[in-house]
C-alpha cells in the first residue's frame, strides 16, 4: 500500500518537473543575410550567372479546363526542346596580329618578319663592268656605277645581266711619300632591280682580273725602286771618276792624280748607296688609273630582300 503510493508520488513529480522545463529551441542568427542583402542584390546575382529559363504559355501549363458540355478543352502542343546548343562567343579571344609599316622601316624588315619575300644570300658574287673612269684624284663621295655582264640565278629570283649596281668613292688619295701608291675605296651601296632603287651592302672582290683586298685599290708600292733609282747619282759619279782615272794613267805626267780620282768616284758611290733608303723616304708611289668598261667583281656583304 505504501510503495504504492509512493510509486504514485514520485510519477506525478517527474510528470510535474517535465512540464515545468524550457523547451529546448535552436535560434538562428539572421544577420548575416541582412548583410548580403545590403551589399547585393541576389535577383541580380541569379540573373547574371544562371541561363534564363525557357518562355512557355501559360495557358499550356494550366490544368485542363472543362467545356460547357463537360468534355475537356484542347489546348495547344508545347513546343519543341531546341535541337542544337547556343552558340557562345568568345569575346576574350585575341585578334590577328596584324604588321603595319612604320615610316622609315625598309620592306626587307618585314620580310625578316615573315613576310613571304626572294632573298639573294650573302656572299653572292656578280660580274660587272664598270660605265664611270676613275683614278687615285677622283674626290670623294663621286658616283659611280656598274653593269652586269652575266645573270645570277638565287631561289626564286633571277638577277639578269644589265642589272646596275651604284656606288660612291669612300676615300682616295694620289700617290704618298715613302713610295705609297694611290688608293680608291669604293662603296657599293645601291642596286636597281626590276625599275627599283634598293639599299645593299657590297664591296669590291677584284678589279681588271686582279684579287683586292679589304676593299682596298691601292697602286704600286716603289719604295725600294725609290731605293734603288737614288743610287743612281752615285754610280754615274763613279763611272766618270773611273774613265778621268784611266786617262789620268796613260799619261806619265798625270798618273800620279789617278789616285785621287778613283778614291772619290768609290767614296761617292759608297755615300750614295749607304743613303739610299733615306733618300728614298722622299719617293713617291704608283698613280692608279682605270677606264671605262674596266671588269670588275662585286660580292654581297648582307641578304637583299625583294618582294
């Protein structure tokens, strides 16, 4: 009877101690989306980055309705999902490189490029012949000009013989002391192809059949000529003092001066020859003169470019 009561006492407790609880509740903090909000505008955001969504009739997506004689009234056929899929541009994608010719830039640079052009190889050599006289007094910077006399065949181009060649005199001088001889420099600037002037780099390989070096037509170095022809005065001395000696000789009464003639036609000759290379020093060189129509032979120090 008691621990039925007290079974009882006890239940009502914890029936009474259950109900007088807090309910327990999860409380959501809302802020943050309010924050957003203030920031952004998600409409938009769903505009922007979703696809827009397909345009259908509402009166296809109604239900059904009935007519008057209680059959259901048609509606239209939905229409067709799109067989292909849009076409998206890609507005990123770069364009062609396009070359443009700045003022002052030469056609051969843009062949460099990758411009399609004929090119003739350095050290391409032509024969020529010269249409302008020169010689070791003409000025510098005088024009001059070349013909061809044989056609160069290169890929794809051809340089046919009469082709003109221009050029200009870098430096000359006549001929020099210490016997240096005269000297022409020729610079081979130009080259007109096909009625067009064009910019070359060339230089001068042989001229009448004779190999030039560094460009150079120098004349004929005479310094020991220049040696040799100051001796002269000293052996013409010595050959009179001989023949005065041998006279001196036949005759007794002057055959004793025939010493003294001997020993200074030797001391002049000996003088004269001991001085030679300084007399020398005031001889001048060989003159350089060529004429028209004088072979000459040219050879490309760079690639030409032609379009």
């Amino acid at each position: 009877m008691k621990s039925s009561l007290f079974k009882k006492i006890l239940s009502l407790m914890l029936a009474l101690s259950i109900f007088s609880m807090s309910a327990l509740a999860l409380e959501l903090d809302v802020s943050v989306d309010e924050e957003i909000r203030k920031h952004y505008n998600p409409s938009q955001i769903e505009k922007d980055l979703l696809p827009p969504l397909p345009k259908t009739d509402a009166a296809s997506t109604s239900a059904p309705q009935k007519s008057v004689t209680g059959a259901p009234a048609t509606t239209s056929p939905a229409a067709p999902p799109p067989k292909t899929l849009p076409v998206v541009t890609d507005s990123g994608k770069k364009t062609p490189r396009r070359i443009q010719t700045l003022p002052g830039q030469e056609k051969s640079q843009l062949s460099r490029e990758g411009i399609a052009a004929m090119k003739i190889k350095k050290g391409t050599k032509f024969k020529v012949k010269s249409l302008t006289a020169i010689s070791d007094y003409t000025p510098e910077n005088a024009a001059m000009s070349f013909k061809t006399t044989e056609s160069v065949t290169q890929r794809y181009v051809t340089i046919p013989a009469g082709t003109i060649f221009k050029a200009t005199i870098e430096d000359s001088h006549p001929p020099q002391f210490t016997g240096n001889g005269g000297l022409i420099v020729i610079n081979v600037d130009k080259m007109v192809f096909r009625g067009t002037t064009r910019n070359i780099s060339a230089k001068i390989t042989k001229a009448n059949g004779k190999k030039i070096f560094v460009n150079n037509i120098k004349g004929k170095r005479q310094y020991w000529k220049g040696v040799a022809n100051s001796t002269r005065p000293g052996a013409k001395f010595y050959r009179k003092s001989m023949r005065a000696t041998g006279k001196l000789a036949q005759n007794p009464w002057t055959l004793i001066l025939t010493p003294f003639t001997a020993v200074a036609g030797v001391v002049v000759y000996g003088v004269n020859i001991v001085g030679s290379p300084v007399f020398a020093i005031f001889s001048k060189g060989g003159r350089i003169s060529i004429p028209a129509g004088t072979n000459f032979e040219i050879k490309l120090l760079e690639d030409v470019y032609l379009d």
